[in-house]
C-alpha cells in the first residue's frame, strides 16, 4: 500500500513538471546532489526553505509602486480643468519632445518642427489677461515650467524667454499700441520673441554699468552696443532691446524688429548647456528704432526689474522640473539595471541617494509653490523670488549629481537623459541672477544692509 501512494505521487509529480525545463536546470546544477541535500532537511527546516521560495515569489510577482516625483502630491491641489493643461503639456511634451531631446541638443539645433504643436497647447503668455493669453494663476505659470523642464530644459528656456521675458516686457512695459499689435501674434507662436539685457562686459552688474547706448534723433532711436546670451536671438521676429539713454543715464527698453538694419545675431557655439537654445552675441550698430517701437512704460531699470521678478519665480520651477526629469530617470533605471543578481534599487546606498534627491525635490517644490501663491495674491518680492532661485538652483546642481553617480557610468551617456540634465542645471545655477547676486538681495532684505559693491 505504502508502495502505491508513492507511485501515485510521483506521477502526481511528472505531471506538474516541465521535462524541458528540468533538463536546462540539470545542465546548470547537480539536481541529484540538490534532492540529496533537501532530503536530509528536517520539517522546520523545509517549512522555512518553503516560506522563503513562497516570499520571493510572491515579491516577484508584486506591482512596484509608479515613479512619480511629485511625493506631496502638490497635483491634488490643482482643479480639474488646471490638472488638464497640466496633463496636456505632459503629454505633448513626452510624445513630442521626449523622442527627439537629445538628438537636438547633441546637434545644437532648434526643432522647429514643434512650435506648431506647441501653439496648439495655448499656454504662452500663461498668467497674462487678454490679447488671447490663458489668464491663467501663476501658480499654473509654474507648473507649466516644470512640465517641460521635467523633460527637456532647453524647450523649457526657449518658452520662458519668449512667454515670459519678451511678452512679460510687452505685458508691463508696452503701450497698448504695442500690446495689441504683438501679444496676440506672439501667444498663437505666430511670432518669436528674444530678450536682450546681459553684455559681453556686463553681466550681474548690468543694472548700473549697462554699455549699450541710445540717443534719439528726431522721431527714431539709434542704437548701440553688444548683447550677450540673448536666447532665440538667431531666428526670433522681435527682440526687446534694454539700452542705456546718452542724456538722461535712465535704462530703457525698445522692441527690435530683428530684421532691422544695424541688427545683427551670431550663434554662440560650443556650448556645454542648453544646447538647443539658440543662444547669440548680437550687435547693435547704429540701429535705428522708432519712437513707436519704444517700451512707453519702460523708463529705468526698475521696469526692467519687474520682468525679471514675475520670471525668476518661472525659472525657480524650472530648476524643479530639470531635478525631477533627473531624479525619475535614476529611479528607473535602478529598477531596471541589475548588479549582483538584483536589480540595483535594492541596494541600501542606492536608495540613500534616491531618499537624498526626493528630498530636495519635494522641498524645492514646496517652496516654489509657495513663491507662486504669494505672487498670485500679489506679495511677491525681489527677495521671494531670489531666495527661491537660490535654492532651487543650488538643490537641483546636487540632485542631478545624485542621479548620474547612482547610473555610474551609463550616467555620463546621453541616451539616459540624465546626462543632459546634469550639464542643464549648470545653466539654471547661473542665469537670471546667479547664486551670489540673489544671495546679496535676500541679505539685504532681511539684514537691512546692502552689501553689493
């Protein structure tokens, strides 16, 4: 009797048993020494051999949570109809932009190809009321800056520069002449804009040591001087052009038709950031500019000071976005790459890192949520905005370094995006007011102060 019930469960067994499988799994490993070993195993010892195979499969089969950088979900605080334009640009900017991001920016060339979809999105001039323009909260301004950045900061650049400081300087500081005859154009992406402020010989000092110069003769300006990292410049219809007044010293601005005589742009090659933006040196030499096509609310650097308040708080987001692009594409990828039979997120350092990047992450978004809030109820300052910047630009810088040490060497390689990022964020670390100029703004604001030279 005994006899038969183990001919039966051995039959019982070979049907349960893939023949083709047991014989990959005999080249491989000695099963009989195998059957040998589990044999001598007593109960509690096979209970645990069991429990443990049970665990194991059962993580395997475990769906692992998704890879989302937003870990206050900051999301749940947007209406349903913002969570659509948020999803809108996420979804352009992952079908559209995410396939040909680093092909471009290897290249170092526009893709122009997208402008025409990205008109359709209607977010340009966000916050702006009017003249087409969505009206929508700055808060939706931000979440917008990040939705690109989170894939690609180039694109990310070229919409701040044209949404915010061209349209803004046409927002704050134009007539209505001029407000009607641009916005609406520039909203539907019918026509580029550039902005024009920092000079070869003058960058953070450019409030009071400005070089470009212009005189009025009767009814025209003319023009004169350099500027320097003028984003778009090399194919933008209009450029707002910040000069400095022969008589008076007073800084003004003058919209720049960029096919105007005395106007000329020169790509800045070699660049190691930013390499899609279309970044030039231009040269102004005796360009005349007509009365009609100065900023009539543009009369000192102070107007010239607010576009660059109501920016700066859009590229603290960016600084969010370019970390949270860097920090989703580590943790990815440490769910896929595999060392030591694992895959690598199951590393205790690795996951450090990852805990380390979340951080910063989640407290630059906090913060520059905030900063948006305080400017849609108007109590936005110059100090706000630049200790956001401060920030945001410093915490990304560490992020990104955190997400190509945990890819090792693969990080280096375009083809991971993170590499990208890293050489990105160096660019954020510096532009619209670098770490040590926002700094001094915030030590004088809350020391009384002024410790600029």
């Amino acid at each position: 009797m005994q006899l038969f019930n183990k001919i039966k469960k051995v039959i019982h067994l070979m049907k349960e048993v893939d023949v083709n499988e047991l014989a990959k799994i005999s080249e491989k490993i000695d099963l009989s020494e195998i059957m040998k070993t589990v044999g001598e195993l007593n109960e509690s010892q096979l209970n645990g051999l069991m429990k443990m195979l049970t665990e194991k499969q059962k993580k395997g089969q475990s769906k692992l949570p998704p890879i989302d950088g937003d870990f206050y979900d900051y999301d749940l605080k947007l209406s349903q109809e913002h969570r659509e334009i948020q999803m809108k640009v996420r979804n352009f900017m992952e079908d559209e932009v995410e396939p040909i991001a680093n092909t471009y920016w290897n290249k170092a060339e526009f893709p122009f190809e997208i402008l025409s979809k990205l008109a359709k999105l209607n977010i340009c001039g966000v916050a702006y009321k009017g003249y087409g323009c969505p009206d929508l909260p700055f808060v939706m301004e931000g979440i917008i800056a990040e939705e690109i950045a989170r894939v690609d900061v180039s694109i990310s650049t070229f919409f701040g520069v044209h949404s915010g400081l061209a349209m803004g300087s046409i927002y704050l500081c134009g007539s209505e002449d001029q407000k009607q005859e641009w916005l609406p154009k520039m909203q539907k992406l019918e026509a580029i804009g550039a902005f024009g402020l920092t000079e070869p010989n003058v960058g953070s000092a450019v409030a009071g040591g400005m070089e470009t110069t212009c005189r009025i003769e009767g009814d025209e300006w003319i023009l004169n001087g350099q500027k320097k990292w003028i984003g778009n410049a090399t194919f933008a219809d209009i450029t707002v052009i910040w000069a400095r007044d022969e008589v008076s010293n007073q800084v003004k601005g003058f919209i720049v038709r960029t096919d105007n005589p005395g106007y000329k742009a020169e790509k800045i090659e070699n660049k190691m950031a930013l390499r899609t933006v279309q970044n030039a040196i231009i040269t102004l030499t005796d360009c005349r500019v007509s009365e009609g096509d100065r900023l009539q609310h543009a009369n000192s650097f102070r107007d010239t000071a607010k576009v660059l308040r109501m920016t700066r708080a859009g590229v603290a987001w960016q600084a969010v976005g370019c970390a949270r692009g860097a920090y989703e594409s580590a943790l990815k990828y440490t769910k896929k790459r595999e060392q030591f039979g694992k895959p690598i997120a199951k590393f205790q350092l690795i996951q450090n890192h990852l805990v380390e990047m979340l951080s910063n992450l989640t407290a630059m978004k906090s913060m520059v949520y905030r900063l948006s809030e305080l400017q849609d109820q108007g109590l936005l300052t110059d100090e706000h905005a630049s200790l956001a910047k401060v920030f945001c630009s410093m915490r990304t810088r560490d992020v990104v370094s955190r997400a190509r040490e945990v890819m090792g060497g693969n990080g280096i390689l375009l083809e991971y995006d993170v590499a990208r990022f890293v050489a990105d964020a160096e660019a954020i670390y510096s532009y619209e007011g670098t770490k040590e100029i926002n700094s001094l703004i915030v030590g004088r604001a809350i020391t009384g102060y002024s410790a600029f030279v």
